[in-house]
C-alpha cells in the first residue's frame, strides 16, 4: 500500500510541472485500482479514500487541462498537391535551453513550459552559451489522393556546430526514446542522408491521420546561435538545389574576375592599393567558401573543429584585408594621417582576432570586432561623402554608394548575427549580394580614375613631343651653324699650326669652343628627355630604356669633351695649378663620379682607409682629378670586362698614396720609366688603342704637387700605378 500511495503522491506532485494528458489520468486510475486489489483492504475500506483523493485530483487536473492545453495547440497542415515551399510562420515555437547539454527529455519535461511562438520560422539569439530549440508540429489535410507525404526541412545557417533534429508520430505517453534522431552540424561528419552540402536538410514522411512532431536543437561552440527552418516539396527542392548553387558559382566566378581586374589594373598602375584590394576581394571569398559550406564539402567532410577555425580566422583575416585596402583606396595614409592609424589599429584587431580563434575563446573577442567594423566602414562612408561633395565627379560618387552599401549592409548583417536587431538570417546572407556590387562600384571607381590618368598621360605625352620634335629641330640647325663654327675655327687652327706653342694654343682654343657651343644644346636635350621620360607612363619600359641610353651618352659626351679640355690645357702654356686645401674624400668621390660617367661599363673598386678619408692635401682639384682619372682610363681599357679596377687610398705617415691597380697585360719591366714620357707607349701594348699622352700627363701634374708617380708590375697579372702626396 505504501508503493501505490507513492505513485499517486508522485502524480500530484509532479502535476505543476506536466501538462495533463489523458495518459497521465489513466495511470493516476490504474493506480487507485491496484490499491483496491490488495488483500488487506477492501472495497469498503477504500471508500473514503476515493472520496478524498479522486475528486480533488480530478478537480485539479480538469483545471490544469483548462488553463495549460496539451501541445501541440496549433498544426500545420500540409494541403493537398503541395508544391513549393509550406510556410511555419505562425506555426513554430522557440525556447532557449538551460546549457549546451540540454536534451530532449528535459525539453518534453520540466521544460516544455518555456516554449514560446515566433512569428516567423527562425530564431537569432547571439552569442550564448546555452542551446536553442525549435519546435512544430505538421500532419496531412483532409481531401488527399496519398495515404502518405515526403517533405524536405532545410536548416540554416550550415556551420552551426551542433545540430540535431528529433522527430516523432504524436501519441499518448510520447517519451524521448520514440524520437527518431538526425545528428548533423559542422562538428559532425555529412550524413548519408543530405542532399547537399549547401545546407541541411532532412526528409520528412508523413501518414495520413498521423501529425509529425519535430523538435530541433542548436548549438554553438564559438560564435553566434542562429537558426532558420524551412519546408520545402522534393520536386520545388530539386529546382532550389540547382538554381542555388549555379547563383553561388556565378558569384564566386564574378569576385574572382574582380580580382584578376585588380591585378590587371595593378600592371597598368603600379599603385599599392590594387593589390590591397584584390587581396580583399579574395578574402571576401574565403569567407563565402566558409559560410556557404564549401570548406566542409571539400575541407572538411569528417566533421570537428577544422571548419570553424576555417571559418573564424577567415573572417578576422577579412578584417584585416578590408581595413588595409580602404585605407589604401582611400589614401588616407596622406590625407588624413591620423584616421589612417585607426584603420592601421583594425587591422591589427583583425590578426588579434585569428589567435583568439586558436585558443578557443572567439566569443569574448568577436564584440571588439563588431564595433571596429562599424567604426571603420562609418569612417569611409564619411570621407567618401566629404570628397563627393568638395569635388562632384564620377569616381567620387562612385566610390560614396559602394562604401554607403557597404555600411547598411555591415549594420544590418552585424545586428543580425549579434541578435542586436531582429531581423530574418536572410538578411545576413543577403549580404553576399551585398559585397560584389560594392566590389563592383569600387572597381568601377578605380578604372575611371585609371582613365582619368590615362587621358592625362596621353595628353602630356603629346605635349612633350612637340616640344622634343621643336627642340630636335632647334638643335639641327644650331649643329648647322655651329659645325661651320667648327669648320672655320679647324682652318683658322691649321693656319696658326706654325709653331709647337702656337699649335697647343689653338688646340686649348678648340676644345673651349667645343666645350662652351656644345654645352647648352647637350643640356637642352638633356632637359627634354628628362620631361619625355617624367610624362612615361610607369610600365613604359621600353621607352624608358632607350630615354636612359641617350641621357648617358649625353653625359659621356659632355664628359668627354670636359676631359679633353683639360688634357688640352695642362699639356699646353695654361699648365699653372691652382693650389687650395683639399678632402682626399671629396676628391676621391668626385673623381669617381667623373669616371663612371666617362667609363661606361667600367667596374671600380674602391678602397679608401679611415685615416685617409679624413686627411688633407694641398693641390689643384681640377688636376689632381684628371691625373686620377687617366689612371682609371688606363686600367679599364687593358683590363678584361669581367675584372674591377681597384682604386686604393692609404695614408702612411705624412703621405696620402693613391693607387690604380689593373688585370691587364702588364708593362715590361725595362720600360717602366719610358712610358712615362709623353707619346711613349709599352712595346706589348700596340693591339690597343690609345695615344702615349695619358701617362705623361700624370707624372707631369704629380711632379708640380711635389709627389711622386711609380710604377710597378703586380704579382699575378696587371700592373699597379701610385700616386705620392705630402698630406697637408
């Protein structure tokens, strides 16, 4: 008697927290009658007992039948010749659970109470750490050909982690176990059972007077909790899941022509910011790849954590990928430097972010993400309004609707996903749409700008080839009249050659001639070219080679000429230096410029010591110079193409040494000091051009400085020429 009164205590206890069923009375009766079947009592005993249990418990469970109807209350009822999609708006409840591990039990239990309808079909609840559940009930209308239905439920979003679909014939005394279970979710591997991987989907089969109870259960690990059911017939389904994925492919193919666009764009401009922008348009990419469930078709099949690290650290790299390429767009770098240091900052959020994504804990971090986001594209929305305004031009407006759809669609994806504002999980995907056209009309606003370039590079182009055709014109007709110059100042020359002096003078007179006359033309179209080659465009090569080849044959001309002029001073009656206190550095340096200007191709190394560069000499700069650079001349020319001429300065007490090693053919040691001589050369050397004065003229200028000019065969191969000067 003990164990029935238990049993019947334990009904009415457990009345607050069950909705009354039929089944439930009937066992609350059965009860009463095992008590009156035991031995120990009779009928007679039991009497007061019936009156003081049974009719209060029956008061009381009419009640509660009353005032907490049984579920479901509302079915929906799929009509007859179903085609397309049966909508649950109305129709389906939502309740959230206690933890992650809430199970269906305890949602048919204790609490079945905390079910709530939705006016729509799916739910967003943010970042939680508890599961949601879904609920609905479907059965057959009256008046069908078939005893019996098959229905597609289709669940969204696809990278929920955790996702299980219960589903049950309604019927008293209903428990957890007569629920057939469906485990899928991105933690889990693709069951046999899916249709496509583009999202889920589950097949349901319906009798007729059956009604179908579906409970569904969501779960996420690490980022938000959303959820969307959708009722589809198989034929409709078949035309969704082809029309579905050729719009995803059309959209991956059209964000990959924008990124070739950018590169592209990035041979014909070489601008940062294309690039930047490609690199954005495919992280973009990435993160479609993710969230429309290619990654775990293709990455991960087997299920587990990989797709929602693919997912997390896609999306924080696209945050740092959008950052970087707006501020690029934008040129915010030189525009407004301090507004570039808070994209700077986003973008480091950003590769922040991919490591909360591998320690686990995306959750806590990914609200810095959503106000950054906002902060980032409020920021060039308003600098994009402020530049359309100060300058009304296709490529600012442009530019003002791509970042002005870029941050609608940002506000109203974040406040979806966040749970913020309660919008439908269509809006969020949606924003794919979203995305390519504003990639588009960025697109669309650097190729107009491009253009713009474009136009004006033609336009100078043009001017600097009229300039250079009139310039070339010019400079004909002043060689027309400086030649007859020439010819006139030869003859004059030719008459004056009466005497060695009277020769070296007019000699001087020639070269200054040839120098002044030929300066200015030389420099005119120096300056031209140098325009030419401004108005270039950047991947103009070709042309700017050929500009360059002409500018150092213009230098090596004038440097020519400059040298000659010099060689034709010092050998005739103007050879007076100049003394004044000299930088062996400075005058190293210089001499170095003159020689890579003259010696084209030439390779030359130098060597200068510390104690050396700082010291002083005494001497003519212009002299000391041209001795230096005959030595460099000298070495160049009997080396081979694929040796460097060393140049070696050293200090050694009171002395600064110079010296110019070669890899040529040497000098006999018997003539050592005859090429020393003016117009001598080594008897080895007749194969090779040259005139016998260089080496002359470097013994005759070391001699008025008061040093000393040596020269030495060295050890291997070549010879060493050195100059000694008394340092100041």
């Amino acid at each position: 008697m003990l164990l029935a009164e238990n049993y019947i205590l334990d009904h009415i206890s457990g009345a607050e927290n069950r909705s009354p069923t039929p089944g439930r009375l009937r066992s609350f009766i059965e009860a009463l009658f095992l008590l009156s079947r035991r031995q120990t009592l009779s009928s007679f005993d039991l009497f007061p007992l019936w009156l003081l249990l049974f009719f209060p418990l029956a008061l009381f469970a009419a009640s509660s039948i009353q005032a907490a109807p049984a579920w479901p209350a509302k079915v929906l009822a799929v009509p007859p010749h179903f085609s397309g999609e049966l909508s649950l708006d109305g129709f389906a409840e939502a309740a959230v659970g206690e933890t992650n591990e809430t199970t269906l039990s305890d949602m048919l239990g204790t609490r079945s109470g905390n079910f709530k309808p939705i006016a729509g079909h799916d739910f967003n609840m943010g970042f939680v750490q508890q599961s949601g559940w879904m609920r609905f009930a479907i059965r057959l209308a009256d008046g069908r050909d078939a005893a019996q239905e098959t229905l597609l439920l289709s669940l969204l979003p696809n990278f929920t982690d955790i996702l299980n679909v219960f589903v049950a014939v309604d019927r008293p005394g209903l428990t957890a176990e007569n629920f057939i279970r469906f485990d899928m979710g991105d933690h889990e591997p693709l069951p046999p059972y899916s249709l496509t991987g583009l999202d889920n989907i589950i097949p349901l089969t319906i009798s007729s007077g059956d009604t179908l109870l579906v409970y569904v259960r969501a779960a996420n690990i690490d980022s938000t909790l959303n959820l969307s059911a959708r009722i589809f017939s198989p034929n409709d389904y078949d035309a969704r899941s082809t029309v579905g994925p050729l719009v995803v492919g059309l959209w991956f193919g059209g964000m990959a022509i924008l990124v070739i666009i950018q590169i592209v764009f990035f041979c014909l401009d070489r601008r940062e910011f294309y690039l930047l922008l490609g690199l954005n348009i495919f992280g973009t990419i990435l993160i479609y790849f993710g969230g429309l469930g290619l990654s775990r078709i293709f990455l991960f099949p087997a299920g587990g954590v990989g797709n929602d690290l693919f997912i997390g650290i896609t999306d924080w790299l696209g945050l740092t990928a959008g950052a970087l390429s707006i501020a690029s767009v934008l040129d915010l770098r030189s525009r407004y430097p301090r507004l570039n240091h808070v994209f700077l900052l986003a973008a480091l959020i950003g590769l922040l972010g991919v490591f909360f994504v591998l320690i686990g804990h995306n959750k806590l971090y990914t609200p810095i993400a959503g106000i950054t986001i906002v902060v980032i594209a409020t920021a060039a929305f308003l600098v994009t309004a402020i530049d359309f305004r100060a300058a009304k031009e296709i490529e600012g407006g442009l530019k003002l609707a791509a970042f002005a759809l870029l941050w609608i669609g940002l506000f109203l994806t974040l406040g979806q996903r966040h749970g913020v504002i309660p919008l439908p999980n269509w809006v969020a995907q949606s924003y794919g749409l979203v995305s390519i056209v504003h990639f588009v009309l960025l697109t669309g606003s650097l190729a107009v700008r491009l253009r713009k370039a474009e136009s004006a590079g033609r336009a100078a182009d043009r001017r600097a080839v009229e300039a250079a055709t009139a310039a070339r014109k010019w400079a004909s007709e002043l060689v027309v009249e400086r030649t007859a110059e020439l010819v006139e100042a030869r003859r004059m020359a030719e008459l004056a050659l009466q005497s060695e002096l009277d020769a070296q003078a007019h000699q001087v007179r020639f070269m200054e001639v040839i120098s002044h006359e030929y300066r200015t033309p030389l420099a005119i179209i120096r300056s031209n070219i140098e325009s030419v080659r401004f108005t270039l465009p950047s991947n103009d090569d070709d042309n700017r080679a050929r500009l360059e080849r002409a500018a150092q044959g213009i230098t090596r001309l004038v440097e020519v000429v400059e040298i000659n002029l010099a060689r034709s001073r010092m050998q005739g009656v103007s050879f007076k230096p100049r003394m004044e206190r000299l930088s062996v550095s400075g005058l190293i340096d210089a001499t170095l410029e003159h020689a890579r200007d003259l010696l084209q191709g030439a390779k030359i190394r130098d060597e200068v010591s510390a104690s050396a560069r700082d010291a002083e000499i005494v001497g003519d700069n212009d002299m000391l110079i041209l001795a230096l650079i005959n030595l460099l001349e000298n070495a160049a020319k009997f080396s081979p193409s694929d040796r460097s001429v060393q140049l070696s300065v050293a200090r050694n007490e009171d002395t600064v040494v110079v010296s110019v090693r070669d890899w040529g053919i040497g000098i006999p040691d018997e003539e050592l000091e005859l090429v020393k001589e003016r117009a001598t050369r080594g008897s080895n050397a007749a194969h090779i051009e040259g005139t016998g004065m260089g080496l002359s003229l470097v013994s005759r200028i070391t001699a008025a400085h008061d040093g000393c000019f040596t020269l030495e065969n060295a050890a291997g191969r070549g010879a060493v020429a050195s100059i000694f000067l008394p340092s100041a």
